[in-house]
C-alpha cells in the first residue's frame, strides 16, 4: 500500500477502509472479557448493542448480538457487570468503525472473579504491598479528614455523624464518586490521589457499605491498590461489612470493619479523652503525693539517727581524746626539750674545758710559722725567724733568737 501511494496518487478514504475491513476479516472470532458500560434492547428489534469496557485500561469496544443469543443471558446482565464474548471484529466501511459481532455471551463466574482475585492477591503481596512494616501511623488527633464515598450514602453519615460527635470540631474534605460500576475505579482513584495532595488532610478513609462480590470489585482493582500504596497520607479502608475482604483492605494502613468503624478509629473521643486525662492527673497526683510522703519518712527516720540527733557526741569524744593526745605529746616534747637541753649544757661545758681558748686564758700562747704551721720543737726554727703569737686576746708577732 505504502509503495502504491504518493502525494500524486493518493488512495480514497473508502478504499483504505476497504483495505482495512480485509485486514480485519482475516482475524477471525476470539474470545473478549470486559465489562458492560452501556447496554441498548431497543423493542422489538433484532439487535442487542453493548459497549464492552477493560476494566485495568481505557478502552472500550461496541458488541452488537442478535437478540436470541443475547435472551440466553439476560436475566443475569446488567450495566457493570463482566462477561466473556465470543465474536468476530468487524470493520463498517462506509462508517470507518470497529465493533465485534458476538455469536456468544457468557457472565464471568464467582468462582473465576475470586480465583483472579487471589492471584493478583498473592502477586501484590509478593511485592511487599501489604507488609506491615509500610504502613503509615495514623495521627491521634487529625485536624481535617478526606472522605471517599458515595453521594448522599449511609456510608458517608456513618462516617460524618459519629466523627462530629466524637469530636465536634472535626473537618471533613468529601469527595462524593462512583463506588460501583464502571467509573466507580478511575473516580475513586482520582479522589484518593487528590486528597493526598491536599496539605490539610491528614487521613483518608475510604468508605462504602456493603454489597455483593460483584459490587465491590472495583476496591480489588489493582490500580487503586497501588495509589493507595503509594499515597503519602495514612488510607484507611472502611468497605462494606466485616466478613467483606477487598484488597484495598490488605494495602491500606487500617482496615475498618464499617465506616462508623472507621470514624470510631479514626477520631478520639473528645468525652473518653477528658475522662482519660482525669484519670493520668489523679494517678500523677497520687503518685507525687506518695513520693513525698515516702521522701518525708525517709527523712525523718534519717533525722532520727544520732548522727543528725545529736550530732555533738560524735564530735565530743574524738575532740577529748585529740585534747588527752595534745597533752600527752605537749608532756613528752617537754620532756624531750628539757632532756636535750640538759644534754647540750654538759656536751657545752665539756667542749669550753677542751677549747684551746680556755688554755690560752690560763697564759698560753700557740706560735704559728708563716705557712700556719704550729711550732712544737725549737730545734726546728731559724734565727731570725718571724712567728705569729696566738693568745687568748689576740695576737702578735715575734722574733726567734738563738741564745
């Protein structure tokens, strides 16, 4: 096609569309799973028109049947739910749409919808998207809440009326969306990522009441799981009633049972709350007062002692024995003293009758040579010889005469 066409010789619309209808033809029937977005049994025609939706993706397809094929199911389909469709694509040249002629239409079972379930389940969990390690604390007391439920529903009162009347100051930001059908998924994902962008809300909770499998498929849906888990707010999934199980139950970071659950969870009560600081205040207060009268024996059984009694006595006894010891060694170095002195007045009177001074005083005299040496023999000096004459007071000097 691309060889035989130019600017000059383009190709007209209705043969590319002829081109394109052969190209559709030669994919024969196939199997095709969706869910039904609009459904159209106009009376007394022949042809049942459907428009097929992908639940995971934006995408939808036109199915048209004839009517006895579609009777055999019709009491079982309705807009939302999923089906399986065995058809053919065809391509309407003249019109340049695409839709599948169906030759079979059967309703997806339970036990298929839980069995996908459980695989995507168990695939989300191999992930880590339900550990309890990631799960966001929820504040004590949120100043302002996001809501994700549906317009005018019991699940929206629940939620409304027990929080004002736990805590009357509380704020709410609604966001009223589909919570079933086929917009029910886009519109509340769009809602919960939203709300976790708004810098007020501090937790969202999402609320629906309860409902079949079917009804509450779109809070399995894998892509408001994962918006879920990735939302930076703490999420608190409070859908249908206890025994209802969807996966935003398993990725968000409470599970409520209900959505006055949820309100009961989420906001303290403002009356249990007060009787709760009563109670810490008296217990402090009991234990305060207790401490001090603990403390207060304690004392007064240390103040008992004789140690802080009278404190006195300990000190009178070590001060009369340190007196006895200052007396006692005043005693002793006086006796000492007196000992020593006693001593040192004889070694005095021994050292004046040795002195040399005490000899000279009785008329002595000690002669001395030049070089200091004292004169003990005669025969030993010179005529002529000068000696210093040592006496008892002074000295002098003297000439050696030979006789």
């Amino acid at each position: 096609m691309a060889n035989s066409s130019s600017p000059e010789a383009p190709i007209p619309v209705g043969k590319v569309s002829a081109l394109i209808g052969g190209w559709v033809d030669r994919l024969g029937a196939v199997w095709v799973e969706g869910q039904i977005t609009q459904l159209s049994r106009r009376p007394g025609a022949g042809v049942v028109f459907l428009t097929l939706r992908d639940p995971d993706r934006d995408v939808s397809l036109t199915v048209t049947c004839f009517r006895q094929v579609f009777e055999q199911v019709a009491e079982d389909v309705r807009e939302g739910s999923r089906i399986l469709v065995h058809a053919k694509p065809e391509w309407y040249v003249a019109r340049g749409t695409l839709s599948l002629r169906a030759t079979e239409i059967r309703l997806v079972g339970l036990g298929e919808l839980l069995a996908r379930l459980e695989h995507l389940k168990r695939a989300l969990a191999a992930e880590g998207l339900f550990e309890a390690g990631r799960k966001k604390r929820l504040p004590f007391l949120p100043h302002c809440i996001g809501l994700v439920t549906g317009r005018d529903s019991a699940a929206e009162r629940d939620v409304l009326e027990n929080a004002r009347r736990r805590w009357p100051a509380v704020r709410f930001e609604v966001r009223n969306v589909p919570v079933q059908g086929v917009s029910a998924v886009a519109r509340v994902t769009a809602a919960v990522e939203e709300l976790d962008g708004h810098p007020e809300v501090d937790v969202i909770i999402v609320a629906r009441g309860g409902g079949s499998v079917e009804d509450l498929l779109p809070f399995s849906d894998e892509g408001l799981v994962r918006a879920v888990a990735a939302a930076r707010t703490p999420v608190v999934s409070a859908i249908g009633h206890e025994p209802d199980q969807p996966l935003l139950d398993f990725v968000a970071d409470l599970r409520a049972s209900t959505p006055t659950d949820a309100a009961k969870r989420v906001v303290p009560d403002v009356g249990e709350e007060l009787a709760r600081v009563h109670q810490l205040r008296d217990r402090a207060r009991r234990h305060v007062v207790h401490r001090v009268e603990r403390e207060e024996a304690g004392l007064a059984g240390v103040r008992s002692r004789p140690a802080l009694a009278s404190p006195y006595r300990l000190v009178d006894g070590p001060a009369e024995e340190v007196s006895q010891l200052l007396g006692r060694a005043r005693r002793v170095l006086g006796h000492r003293l007196d000992a020593a002195g006693s001593d040192l007045g004889h070694t005095l009177a021994r050292v004046v009758a040795l002195s040399p001074l005490a000899t000279l005083e009785r008329g002595y005299a000690v002669l001395q040579r030049a070089d200091g040496r004292v004169v003990t023999d005669p025969a030993a000096l010179a005529d002529g010889e000068r000696l210093h004459a040592r006496v008892a007071e002074g000295g002098f000097e003297v000439t050696v005469t030979q006789e």
